[in-house]
C-alpha cells in the first residue's frame, strides 16, 4: 500500500461553474476515487489550509505526492515549496499535473523557467504515446488518447531535458507539446503529465486514468530510498 496525498489548489472548482460541474467536490477528490481503486492510503489537502495544506507531519508520512494547481502558484509558500522539494530529494515521489507546471516546487526541481505557451481555444489534443514498454503506459492498447477539446500547451517547454519522454501531444493547430515526463531527483522521482484542464473532462478517461495510476506505481520509494 502507497502513501498518496493528492494536494489540489481547489479554488478553480469554487469560483467556475463549467469547472464545479465536472468536479463538484473538488479534482482533488474525484481524483482520489479512481486512485483508491488500487487500495492506497489516500490524504487529500488543499492551498488554503494552514501551512498550504502541507505540513511536514504529513509530507513525512507521504509516499507519492498528486499536484494539481492552476492560477494561484504564487500563494504557496515559499517554506512549503521548499519542504516539498527537499522530500522529493529525500525520495518522495511527485506527479505534477497540469497547470503544475507553474508551480513552485516543481520550478525548484526543475531549476529552469518551465515556461510554455498556452491557448484556450477548446483544440483537439492527441496525446501521442512514444514510449509504450514504459510502467507508466502499461496496457494502454491504443497508439494515442485523443482528447476532442482540450486546453493548449506547446513548444518551446523550458525544462531540462526528461530522463524519459512518455508522452508527446499534438494539437490541432500542428503544434507539440512534451506532455509526459520522468525525471530522477535525489532519492525521488517526478512526472509531469500535461492534459488536464478544470473545465475539460480530461481525468474521465479512462486512459487518462491509468497512466494516472500506473505513475504511482512507478514514482513511489524504493526500499533503499
């Protein structure tokens, strides 16, 4: 059994109501029911609870870290960032999801801007799967996950570069995007996965969902971590 804590911004779902509809308790929670399914622990906690929701009571007792955030990456602390950094070194696992990107543990880990270009335009997004003997895209049949309207990432991305490239998307303006990634850090690993806007319903599919799932799996300690 794995350790997760699932960490969501949570303001999107309270103040949108295309966002609240698809998630009405929260991306955080929806999250979390399809996670349970392989029988983790599950703590969920939020930007607005004291310490951000994440103190080192309960970083210490987490296994793999879920970070969903979107436009408010500027009010985590900066102690926070730097705890969440310091247990990913330690061998905490991290899977950054989405508008994450932005966030300030994962520019910490990152060291670079991690800047992309961004549209909101409802685009089809294909989310290319080019490493398919990987963990993380275990059993996923098909050669892509086509996601009809999706909130835009492209190129240029300013990350330095993946220790594995899992995923590559293309958009329907001939754009790309590095959409999934793996690093090693210290002790701990970190995937970055990209589709997943708050008003797309991007984490029901299905596909969405495994590789979700399965980079648990891949990202949590190892015994000698």
């Amino acid at each position: 059994m794995v350790n997760v804590t699932i960490w969501n911004e949570y303001r999107s779902e309270r103040e949108n109501m295309d966002a609240a509809t698809l998630y009405p308790n929260g991306i955080h929670r929806f999250i979390g029911e399809f996670v349970k399914e392989d029988g983790h622990n599950i703590q969920f906690s939020t930007l607005d609870e004291p310490e951000n929701g994440l103190p080192a009571s309960l970083l210490d007792q987490t296994d793999v870290l879920l970070w969903w955030s979107h436009n408010k990456n500027e009010e985590v602390l900066d102690s926070v960032a730097k705890r969440v950094e310091q247990r990913v070194l330690d061998g905490m696992g991290l899977i950054v999801l989405h508008s994450g990107l932005r966030s300030k543990p994962f520019h910490l880990l990152m060291g670079t801007t991690c800047h992309s270009t961004r549209r909101n335009k409802d685009e089809l997004e294909r989310v290319w799967i080019i490493s398919p003997n990987h963990q993380i895209v275990k059993n996923i049949k098909s050669k892509y996950i086509e996601i009809p309207k999706s909130q835009i990432f492209t190129e240029p991305f300013d990350i330095p570069q993946p220790d594995h490239l899992i995923l590559i998307s293309w958009n329907q303006a001939g754009d790309v995007f590095r959409s999934g990634c793996c690093w090693n850090k210290g002790n701990g690993k970190i995937f970055f996965l990209g589709p997943g806007h708050e008003t797309h319903p991007v984490y029901y599919n299905k596909d969405i969902q495994s590789i979700i799932k399965n980079s648990i799996h891949w990202a949590k300690p190892q015994p000698n971590s």
